[in-house]
C-alpha cells in the first residue's frame, strides 16, 4: 500500500459533477453560450462519497476550477494551529468550513493573486511549503485551510457558497 497513492484519486473513476443550470427557456439564449445570468444562476452538484482522508478532486463550478479536499485529521490540526492574527487574510478553518464537517475543504482552484491554477489538488502535485496548495506561477503557498500564507496572492481561496444536500452530496452555488 504505497502512502503516496493516497494523495489523489482518479477524477474519472469517482466524480461526478452536474451543472444544474435552471433550464428556462429563453428566445435569443445561445444554449453553448448561456447568457451571464443564467451561469450565475448554474449550480454543481458533487458526489464526495469516493474522496478519502487526505486525497482531493478538481471539479469546475460556473466554468472555474473547483478543488474539493478531504482532510486529514493532522491537517486540520495543522489549520486550527496557526495563530489567526497573523494571517495575511484572517480567517479559521471553521469559517471556512461547515459544522461537522470541517474536513470538507470547498474552495475555487483560482489563485488570487493573478488566477492561475494552484497545485494540490491533482495527483502528485507539489502541495507547497505549507501543506496546501501552491500556485506555480509566481509561487504563492496556501495552507490546508487554503488561506494564503507567502507569495504575493493578497487573499484566501475563495469559498463558494455551498451545503451539503446529504451526507455524500455537495451543492455549490
Ligand atoms: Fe498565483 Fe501569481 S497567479 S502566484
């Protein structure tokens, strides 16, 4: 059992990940181009039943990448250790998370410093100095909280609003 192979899962195999798009019928709307206010209205659903302890996938919501992490009991540990105060942008895990279920970490896979695509998420990526996620563009390093922690990303990653529908099942959006 190779502890490596923990780290990731294959997208494929276990996501599933539906736009939910209210289907109101409008004249002019191209379908392959929905109009601003029909994707902000666009909900994902997504199936965590597959993700282990300390593995994630990169799913999209509204056309960005939308990372979804399982932590690991150390790793929310880690989070809950930091002193708040000293964070670039302020904020517990426990803001960041749901009650109870503060081991689903939901947050977009958009750097905030200029949007690049942070790693961590994927299989063998390089999670960066604090545990998290690390934007290879211009080196921003995200804790497992995903809250910026060095480089030059001014906030967190972002937290969409979400909630679970069961206990396997996230809606986003
Ligand atoms: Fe991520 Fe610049 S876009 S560090």
């Amino acid at each position: 059992d190779d502890p490596r192979r923990r780290d990731f899962i294959n997208i494929a195999a276990v996501s599933f990940a539906g736009v939910g798009a209210v289907a109101i019928v409008l004249p002019l709307i191209n379908q392959m181009n929905p109009s601003a206010d029909v994707l902000a209205a666009s909900t994902t659903e997504v199936d965590v039943s597959k993700i282990a302890s300390g593995q994630a996938i990169k799913t999209s919501f509204r056309k960005q990448p939308l990372f979804v992490r399982n932590l690991t009991p150390k790793e929310i540990a880690e989070a809950n250790a930091v002193d708040v105060g000293s964070l670039r942008d302020p904020q517990t895990l426990a803001e960041r998370t749901k009650p109870g279920k503060e081991n689903w970490l939901i947050t977009l896979g958009v750097c905030t410093h200029l949007g690049c695509v942070p790693l961590g998420a994927g299989e063998g990526e390089n999670k960066g100095p604090f545990g998290g996620y690390f934007c290879p563009c211009h080196g921003s390093a995200y804790d497992t909280a995903a809250r910026i922690r060095q480089g030059p990303a001014p906030k967190n990653l972002v937290v969409p609003d979400y909630n679970f529908t069961s206990d396997t099942t996230v809606l986003v959006g």
